[in-house]
C-alpha cells in the first residue's frame, strides 16, 4: 500500500498507515452489519418477487458504464496523483479540478444511460416480462441521476484517504444503506415501488453534497481560480493513467451482466436470491479476509511471504472449511432463520439455499485467495494479481456459459450460478498460491483441511436426518463446527495443543 501524504505532502508514519486500515476495517464491519439489515427488511417486504429482482437489475446496469471510475482503479490513480500535489502545496486546487473531471463523465455516461435505457434492460434481463422490464427502465431513470454523485463520492473519498482520514469511506456504505431502508419503509407506508430508487438516488447525492462541503470547508478542497484547462488537464491524466486498470472492471462488470442475465431466464426471484445468499457469504470474506488483507498490507517489512502464506492458509483452513460444508448442509436452515418472514416465502428460501449453497463449496477459497493476493500487492506484484482476477472472472463467465446449457430445471439453474462463483474462488485461490511459489506446501495443508469438513458434513446429514426443528438443528451444527474446527486445529496446527498443555502443566507447577 502507498504511504498517503498529510495536507503538508508528507507521508505518514507505518502507524498511521495501521490506523488508516482500522478505521477502513472497522467501518466496513459496521456498514456490513447495515446491509445485512437492510437485506433482512428487503426480504421481508419484498421477498423474491418481481420488484426485487427489477430494483436490483437496475442497480446493476447503471453501475455497469461506471466500473472503470468505481473499485480501485480511482484510488490507485488518485491517491498518487495527490501525493504528487501534496509536495508542489497544490493538492486542494488538483482535488478540486480532478472531481470536476470525473464528475463531468459520470454526467455524460448518466445522459447516455438514460438515452438508451430501453437497450440495456433488454441486454441484462432478456428473460424478464414486460412488465418487470417496464418498472426496470422506470427504476433506470431515477436512479441515474445518482451516477454523477457517485463517481463523485469515490473521488473524494481517495482525495480524503491520501489526507490519512476515512470519514468519506466509511460514511458512504453506511448512509446508503441507511437510504433504502428509508425506501424500503416509504414503499410500505405508500406501496410505491419507486420509492427504492428514489431513496437510493436521494442518499447518493446527499452524501456527495456533505463530502463535498466537509472538504471544503477544511480547505482540502479549492475551487478558486479552477479553469477548463485544469478540468481538462486532470481529465488527460486520468484517462492516461486509467488503462493499465482497464481489463479487471471490464471483466468484473461483464461477469455481472452474464449472470444477472442468465438468472432473469431462469424465473422471477433468481436475481434477488442470488444477492440474498451473497447477503450471508460476504459476511464471512468480510470478517475474516478483510482485517487479515489489511494487516498484510500494513506490514513495512518484506518478510519471509512462504511462512505467513503457510500461516495464513492453515488459520483460514481451520475456520473456513468446516463452515463451508455447515452452511452448505443447513442452507434451508439458516436462510429460513434469517429470512423466511413477511413476503420472503418458501419459494424465496428454495432459491436462495441453492444459490448459498453454489457459492458455500469455495467460500474457503475466496477468503484465502483474496488474503494470499494481498501478498502479492505486498511484494509490488500488482500487475500479475490484477491478471489473475481478470482470469478468474473469465472463468466464472465460461462456466456460467456452460452449465446454462443444462440448467432448465429453476432450482438446479441457481445452484449452478452459484457454483460458477465457486469455480471463480478456485481459480483465483490456485493461481495465487502458484504465483507465491509454495504450492505443494500449501496444497498439502488445504489436502489435510478437507477431514473436518468432510467430518462436519456427515455429522449434518445426520443432523437434518435425525432432528426436526430449524433452531435445534443449527445449534447442533454449531456444536459440530466447533468439534470440527477443534479436530482441524489438531490437524494442521498441533502445536496449539502442545502448547496449551505446557501452559496447563505450568499452572498446576505453580
């Protein structure tokens, strides 16, 4: 990770990169904790009904012209760019001119958006009626007007970031969620379904004005003497040095779009699951890959990488595997606990269990292959692991392509979704441990985790077999994950126990 300047253009201290990366942490746990709030309302009022899977799609298709200007391809330009300021004293007067920039093409790619909002329903939800196509170009048009605020946002959030403050960063998930539970009670108090889209486009927009004017008042954030050519100068800069970033967003938003398409053919609901079963899955990358990520990335030394990859593996091997093949044997049971209430109805648990239940298989893949991939943005190697995403995104496509060719039947069309995602965690999981050197090691380990998993999955069947009742069943599952993860740390770490006994041979001592 870069050193981020402070207002004077110096670089902080590794403890203010550490703090940096908490802040980041701990406002992601929180935003995360709003979402899966909001999911919970969503599931309830709307379940996995036409609205749902229409509010979403058009989510996704005005985020889709805006990928290159979302994720991390701004902060990587940007916060450089300030950094390059901060020493010439002029990074208030370049935040300002960059914004303006950006924000002028978010403008552009909004009137576009809007133009032809008819042809990009058609492209992401072919399978969709007419009537959820028709509220899902109504939903388009209100929410683009939040495009030029959003690129906005994720400018001045970077600007923010090489200060050495996260306000802007962790305020933004959190208000927007905040926004479509707001919508999401308008739409009960009026049963209008634009009031999602309303409340989102209404949250976007808000935020940027406050960010916006926070910055400027602080003096981070100038706008006099801002000329065209300033705009225009920035604008070049940016689009120069954008390119090399060009292959990872186009790869992600076009595995967006095949999937959101193949789930409108399957039936109404298949869009909404899918995010419902992430709503479940991102919890665990979240809590355990994200804190991880930023520890490796806030260490200022190199460090032997084979031995922490070797630690990393055998910590998330103990925890994930066995919680892969728990959530994949009481899917129904869990989703039912979390959902089933409300609007969210026996079909809504049917699809969202198999889409959870595609994605559980590599769960423990994704989390220790994003961590392994912070190792290699550690050691300078950024180019090779943006390649190995770009190839895992392919992949993920070219399975989706395939397994749509058998996948009439609706339930088994949402499992293969999901598993589509599983084969991309693998993909990128393998690559990775390849591109560290030390794959036989670290194969060996994860060859070790599979006996507790494949432990914690029979005792499930037997669970689900032997007991009735959702609650009784997940708190004997819980108590068999946590027998399990007992049996994979004597497995791959032995010297947890070995120590634990001289610790306890050493209290009787004394």
């Amino acid at each position: 990770m870069d050193n981020s300047p402070d207002s004077t253009g110096t670089p902080p201290s590794g403890q203010s990169i550490k703090a940096i990366a908490a802040k980041l942490s701990t406002g992601a746990l929180f935003s995360k904790g709003l979402g899966f709030v909001r999911e919970i309302f969503m599931a309830h009022v709307v379940g996995v009904a036409a609205l749902a899977d229409s509010f979403r799609g058009s989510l996704t298709i005005i985020m889709l012209p805006l990928a290159f200007m979302q994720n991390e391809s701004v902060p990587a330009i940007l916060i450089p760019r300030m950094q390059e300021a901060g020493r010439q004293g002029d990074a208030a007067h370049r935040l300002a001119a960059m914004t303006v920039a950006l924000t002028s093409i978010g403008a552009a790619l909004m009137i576009a958006t809007m133009i032809i909002a008819n042809l990009l329903v058609d492209a992401m939800l072919a399978g969709s009626s007419d009537a959820e196509r028709q509220m899902t170009i109504h939903f388009v048009h209100i929410l683009a007007f939040s495009m030029p605020a959003s690129v906005a946002l994720n400018c001045l959030a970077s600007g923010e970031i090489a200060l050495g403050r996260t306000s802007i960063t962790n305020a933004r998930a959190s208000i927007l969620n905040v926004g479509v539970i707001l919508g999401i009670l308008m739409l009960v108090l009026t049963s209008q379904g634009g009031m999602l889209a309303i409340a989102f486009t209404l949250s976007f927009n808000t935020l940027a004005i406050w960010a916006t004017w926070s910055l400027w008042k602080k003096g981070d954030l100038s706008f006099d003497r801002l000329t065209a050519s300033d705009i225009l100068s920035e604008m070049r800069i940016f689009l120069r040095r954008l390119v090399p970033f060009l292959p990872l967003p186009a790869a992600e938003q076009t595995n967006i779009w095949f999937e959101r398409l193949l789930a409108s053919r399957l039936m109404t609901g298949a869009i909404a699951s899918m995010d419902y079963a992430r709503t479940l899955t991102e919890s665990a990358l979240l809590l355990v890959s994200q804190p991880i990520g930023f520890a490796v990335l806030s260490q200022t030394s190199e460090g032997n990488l084979k031995a922490q990859a070797q630690t990393i593996t055998r910590f998330v091997a103990i925890l994930m595997m066995p919680a892969c093949a728990f959530l994949f044997v009481f899917a129904p049971d869990i989703v039912s606990l979390v959902f089933k209430r409300g609007a969210f109805n026996a079909l809504g648990v049917e699809l969202t269990s198999e889409a959870l239940r595609g994605i559980s298989i590599g769960l423990w893949a994704s989390t220790l292959g994003w961590i392994l991939l912070r190792l290699l943005n550690r050691a300078n190697r950024n180019t090779l692991a943006a390649g190995i995403l770009v190839v895992s995104y392919l992949t993920n496509i070219a399975i989706n392509a395939l397994t749509s060719t058998f996948s009439e039947a609706h339930t088994y069309g949402i499992l293969f979704l999901g598993f589509g995602e599983t084969v991309r965690s693998f993909m990128m999981c393998g690559l990775v441990i390849l591109a560290l050197g030390t794959p036989m090691s670290l194969f060996r380990l994860l060859a070790r985790g599979l006996l507790p998993a494949v432990v914690m999955a029979i005792a499930g069947l037997q669970i689900i077999e032997n007991f009735d009742g959702t609650f009784q069943r997940l708190v004997l599952g819980v108590s068999g994950y946590v027998l399990c993860v007992l049996l994979a740390a004597g497995l791959l770490a032995p010297e947890i126990y070995r120590r634990l006994y001289a610790f306890v041979l050493t209290r009787k001592e004394h």
